[in-house]
C-alpha cells in the first residue's frame, strides 16, 4: 500500500460486522479464563495485559506508524520526550554514552546533557557538519549509539543521515532518528540506514494541537548480536530468562523497551488519546503536502521582503540545506520557517505581536499558522553557546505555516511586517 492508503487502513482490519473505526478500548485491564494462562503471559507478553504497557486502540496506532515508517513494530509513549528518553536508555545503561549531533530540539538537547547526565549517561554533542574523522573521535569503547534529527527544530537543518548511519554501523552502534517535523510522509530515515526512529506525535502527526504524544519505531534491522549489547543476548532475569534476540528475532529492541521501559517507567498513552492521533494521521499525507505548499509561498514572501535579514526554509533554492533537502524531503521541508528579523529581539517580538492572524503560542507544526521566539521560549534554558550551537539566532522566530488560505497567511505577515 502507499502512504495514503497505509493511513487509512493499516493497523485495523474489522472482522464481520465489528465497528468500521477502531472503538476506543477504554479499560484498564483485560480478563482471561485461567490463572495459568496470566501466569504465562507474566513470562512471554504475547496478549494485553495491563493498560500501562499496551492497550487494543494503542497498538492500532502503533501498527499504523510502523507500517508507515517501514519498520517491524512500534510502541508509542505519553509524550515525545519520553520517547527520546525510551530509545536511549533501551540501550544505554549508567556509565555508558552515546552521541548527539547538536542541532536538535532544545528539550532534548535539556533531557541529553542533564537529565541522563544525573542518571550516569553522558552525551556527547558533535558538529552535523564536521567530516567523519571528526565525529570519529567522539566514540569510545562505551559509545552505545548516535541520535540525530532529520529537520532540526528549529534550526531546519537537514541532517545527512546516510553520513551517520554510516559512522554508527562502522562502529557497532544504531542510529537514532528524530523524525517529528519530516513526518514519515516527506522522509523514511529507514531506506536511508537509520535503526530506530523516535517521534513528537503531539506535531504534525496529531496535526490539530489536541494531545501530547510519542512513539519510538524499530526498523528491524541493527544486530544487536554483536557484541555491545549483553542485555539484548542475555537472559532478563525480571521476565524469567526471556533472551530478546533470541525470542523475538528482529523485534528485540521494541519489544524490549515495552517489556522493561514501559512495564517499569509507565509512560503509555490512554486508549483516548490514541484514537485521536489515529484521526490525525488519517489525513496526514494531504496535510503534509499543503504545509509544505503554504510553507515554500511564505519563505519566497519573506525572502522578497526588506525587513527580513534572513530566511531559513530548505525548500528554497538558496537555502544552505536545499541539496541534503533535495535528497532527504524531496516532496517539501514541512511547514516551519525560520527567520531573522531586522533590528534584532525587539523588532522580532514586536512583528509577533503585532500577528492578528498567526498565534503567539508553545508549539509548532500546528494545523494553525503559528509563531514562536524560541531564544525566550523553548530554548530559554540553554547558554548563548548552547543556543549557537544548537543553530538559534537570539533574534530567530520560528514560524509555523499552517493550512488557512495562504492569502490570508501573506495578509497577515504583511500588515504585522508594515508596522515595524
Ligand atoms: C516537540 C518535540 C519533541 C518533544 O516532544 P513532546 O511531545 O513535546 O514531548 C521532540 N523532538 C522534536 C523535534 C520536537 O519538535
């Protein structure tokens, strides 16, 4: 099936007469016949047991966001930090370290060189641009895997993910793609070597701003027989000897993270929430198409703009990342633009405000053209360093197109653009 399709009807195939959407199973458990049959399943998970690990409309999405991704299985989790959060520690345990490119979204820029910090993981943040030799020297013998963003949020870089993919083979280690802004539809980080790919579903996936949530899908494809990773080869003693690799095969890194990560840590979506990402994805791929017409209109109206010092959208053909965005997003960069405004923070905070159309608010990839400063929001906790590295501007407002009539988008920007 192709993506459009894939949307629509992956995941849930009613029998004879059963509900033609996916009713919303709302219960936190789940009864069966025998003591000796939940006795088994405590042993080998292999039906629902208990809502803080998997539920039937869950998994439904779950299907659906691996089928479109090309993966072998996914697990969605509360939020898309805990997402971040989940695909890490699946492999990292204290004492070992991965490595991060810099140009990521500032929460988990926050989550990587704190948080995991006081857990005893260390992150180590390269260059996207260095050369191999470079990020080479990053690794050491306790180096667990790399991370990356396809389109930076919200520096838009585009990451060259075959670049990584390879470095981290070469090393033994799997990639991990963030895949939030790119959405399945205008990328698949998985034909491009990526292992494991991780998700904001509260952005575009969700689409209408409604709930927080995340998913981690697994490709399938890393071998984690090789040597680094004991704890996919050796019995788990918490599930009576399970071995991963050797029990579920390709499937190992997913169903590990359900059966330890979200068994212990619980950060599983409700029944509710599921049903409503499940409707957001349903019209994902003619979403994705018309962001990305609103986003390349908006771009070339900035770019022709006098106010404006810079624009930042890889769809445009001056743009630094418009080759990587060719290769990687041949159909279009999504809908979030960054600019730079002329005379600095207060003309940039002035221009926002002066937005009747466009909202003020915390958050991106909204079905709603929205604006953000990200220097006072989202990036407010990270140094001047920090922020540089992390490719934001402190005079940068990100922009998020959304699909009201781009005349009335261009409207707006123009009035809020004449008064400065
Ligand atoms: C928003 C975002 C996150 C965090 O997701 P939440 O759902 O807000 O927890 C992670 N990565 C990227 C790229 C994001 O835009």
């Amino acid at each position: 099936m192709k993506d459009e399709t894939k949307c629509l009807h992956s995941g849930y195939t009613p029998a004879n007469g059963a509900p033609r959407v996916m009713p919303i199973v709302q219960s936190t458990t789940y009864v069966f016949d025998s003591t000796e049959r939940i006795g088994e399943l405590f042993d080998m998970p292999t039906a629902h047991m208990y809502s803080r690990f998997s539920n039937p409309t869950v998994e439904v999405v779950e299907k659906k966001i691996a089928d479109l991704e090309g993966g072998v299985g996914a697990m969605c989790t509360s939020s898309g930090q805990a997402a971040s959060l989940f695909s890490i520690l699946n492999v990292c345990n204290s004492g070992d370290s991965f490595i991060s490119t810099s140009t990521i979204y500032g929460g988990t820029v926050n989550l990587f060189a704190v948080s995991l910090k006081k857990l005893g993981i260390e992150c180590i943040f390269v260059d996207a641009h260095a050369d191999e030799e470079t990020i080479q020297k990053a690794f050491k013998p306790n180096t667990k895997a790399v991370f990356g963003e396809t389109l930076a949020n919200p520096a838009l870089a585009v990451l060259d993910i075959e670049k990584f993919a390879k470095i981290a083979h070469k090393n033994g280690v799997p990639l991990i793609i963030d895949n939030t802004f790119a959405t399945p539809i205008l990328c698949k980080p998985f034909e491009f070597g990526a292992d494991i790919v991780v998700h904001s579903t509260s952005k575009y996936m969700d689409g209408h701003a409604l709930q927080v949530g995340g998913v981690i899908v697994d490709s399938g494809n890393f071998d984690w027989t090789n040597g680094k990773f004991p704890e996919f080869t050796e019995p788990d003693e918490s599930y009576h000897g399970v071995v991963y690799t050797r029990d579920f095969g390709n499937m190992a890194y997913i169903i590990k993270a359900r059966m330890q990560l979200m068994r212990d840590f619980g950060a599983y979506p409700a029944a509710h929430s599921a049903f409503l990402l499940n409707l957001g994805l349903e019209t994902l791929p003619i979403r994705m198409k018309q962001y990305c017409e609103n986003a390349l209109a908006v771009a070339k109206f900035f770019k022709d703009s006098d106010k404006i010092e810079s624009v930042r959208y890889a769809g445009l053909k001056e743009d630094p990342y418009y080759a990587l965005g060719q290769k990687y997003l041949p159909q279009g960069a999504c809908g979030v633009i960054s600019i730079v405004i002329k005379g600095g923070k207060e003309a940039a905070v002035r221009f926002m405000d002066g937005l009747k159309l466009a909202s003020n608010e915390v958050h991106v990839a909204d079905i709603r053209t929205c604006v953000l400063h990200p220097a006072s929001a989202t990036h407010r906790q990270l140094t001047d360093e920090q922020l540089v590295a992390a490719g934001v501007n402190p005079g940068l407002i990100r922009v998020s197109v959304g699909l009201e009539s781009i005349d009335d988008i261009l409207e707006d920007l123009t009035q809020s653009l004449n008064q400065l």
